[in-house]
C-alpha cells in the first residue's frame, strides 16, 4: 500500500543510519519467522515476503492461518499485532530496550492464545543475516536511534512510491512484473519481471529495487538488476548518476548519497529507475 507522494531524505550520518539499518534488519525477521510459521507456503518462499504500509510505516506479513497479520513499525521497531483488516490492531510490544527473548515470548503468549502452535516460531531460520550482538542476547536500542530509523523508514516509503511506478513501467512493456515486496533475507524491497534472454533456452530477468545497505554498499541505494549477468566489457553506458556493479551480481545502482544530494531527489530516483530498466530490457532482448 505505497505513499502518495515522496519524503525529503536529510542525509542522516551514515554510521549511525547503518547501525539502525542492522536493527532492523534482525527485528524483521520476526514477521519472516511467524510468515514460515503461520502463512500458508507459495513457492520460492512467497509466502514470507512483506508488503510496506505507510499507514502505520512498516511492513507487514501476508495474512496468517488466522486472518491475522504482524507488522513492524520501522520508525520504532514496534511490533504490531492486527486483525482481518490491518487497521485494526490487536496489541503492539515495543522492541526497544527489549531482546529477541521477550519477543519470542510476546509472540507465542500472542499467537497461542489465538489457536497457533506456538513451537512453530522456533524453527530454525533457512538463512544467515549479518552478524549483531543481539542475536547474542542484547536488546534492541531503537530510542537511541530514532533519526536515523525514521530517515530509513523513508527510504523504504520512498522506494515503495518508486518501485510501483517501475512495476507499471514494466506492465506497459509486455513483462509480467511482480507486486513490490521485501524479501527479509536481503531486506531489500524489489519487483521482478521475467522476460525470455537472447539464448532461447534460458530465462532472463530486470529486478528494479532498493536496498537499504549491505555489503556492498554500506549506504541504501536503487538498483536495477540483470541476468543471465551481460559481459561486463560490453555493458552501455548509463546516464549519471548510475554506474554498473559487476562484482558477484551486475546491476545498475545508483547510491543514497547521490539521491540525497540531487536539487530533485524523487525526479532523480524516478529518471535513474526509468532509464536503467529501459537499458536492462534492451540488454536481455
């Protein structure tokens, strides 16, 4: 459910924006552990992405076994328990200064007093995230954080506005693009079309998203990806600001602080997404 128009990013120091980005990164993975647990499996796990909703900032769970939903609320790290309609809420439970341990237990108070097997949330999760103390037991630290998750809370909205647009782009050019989702694993919001490549016996795809840091890039930034990966001698040019990643995956990108720096920050992000997929078509036909 996107925004109805964009958010002045202030360029928050990157250390700290960082530091918020690696919290929530981890609290996420709470609506990625109860979406395993109590939403009905689709392929290549579909069943655990998370839609953004700007009516409570953050991002929320396909509906549950038992038409409910669980949502985080970025700007705070506030898990939110809703009803049949998202709207309604059922009860919240602030991660800030609290650890995983009593959001575990929150969580099964919650969902087994609703008829869920509690047990189910503690299956073991099917992939790595970056490293943080709070896996180790720490508790999460949002009050001390609150610019710079409120600077990543537009990020994400921003990318939502952005990414819908991309999404009917995509649509007006003959290719099946996905709804915009994040994926908990990377923590990237992303839509995905499939379109044939140029060798007739494989698939090819444009993923246009962002991510909020990773890695590679220890800022979030808008990509636009291909493959089968292109030759990277013989990649287009692309007009500034993007410039191609060739290292592990090849994708356009075009960094936070360039966005953040442009006199039109929306019109910068909406021109460097138009033009990198309209390149990224071309590339794979």
């Amino acid at each position: 459910m996107g925004g109805s128009d964009w958010r002045p990013l202030r360029g928050i120091d990157q250390c700290r924006l960082s530091v918020a980005r690696l919290q929530a990164h981890h609290a996420v993975q709470w609506l990625a552990r109860v979406a395993r647990a109590y939403v009905p499996p689709q392929p290549d796990d579909g069943h655990t992405n998370l839609g953004w909703d700007d009516t409570f900032d953050g991002f929320t769970t396909h509906r549950l076994k038992n038409g409910t939903h669980l949502s985080l609320k970025i700007a705070d790290l506030t898990l939110e328990l809703h009803g049949g309609e998202r709207t309604a809420r059922i009860q919240s439970f602030s991660l800030n200064g609290r650890t995983d341990a009593q959001a575990r237990q929150w969580l099964g108070e919650q969902f087994g007093a609703r008829g869920l097997d509690a047990h189910a949330l503690d299956a073991p999760s099917p992939y790595e995230i970056p490293a943080h103390p709070i896996t180790q037991g720490a508790a999460y630290g949002a009050a001390d954080l609150a610019d710079p998750l409120v600077e990543l809370a537009a990020w994400f909205a921003n990318a939502e506005f952005s990414l819908v647009r991309v999404q009917t782009q995509m649509i007006q050019s003959k290719l099946a693009a996905s709804d915009v989702r994040c994926w908990p694993h990377h923590f990237d919001l992303a839509t995905l079309a499939l379109l044939p490549a140029r060798d007739a016996d494989a698939t090819g795809y444009v993923g246009a998203g962002l991510s909020p840091g990773d890695k590679y890039y220890d800022e979030p930034y808008f990509y636009v990806s291909v493959y089968p990966q292109p030759d990277s001698a013989a990649l287009p040019r692309l007009p500034k600001p993007g410039h191609w990643h060739t290292h592990e995956f090849t994708a356009a990108v075009v960094p936070a602080h360039q966005i953040v720096a442009a006199n039109n920050q929306k019109a910068a992000a909406d021109e460097f997404l138009k033009a990198a997929i309209d390149v990224a078509i071309k590339i794979l036909r």
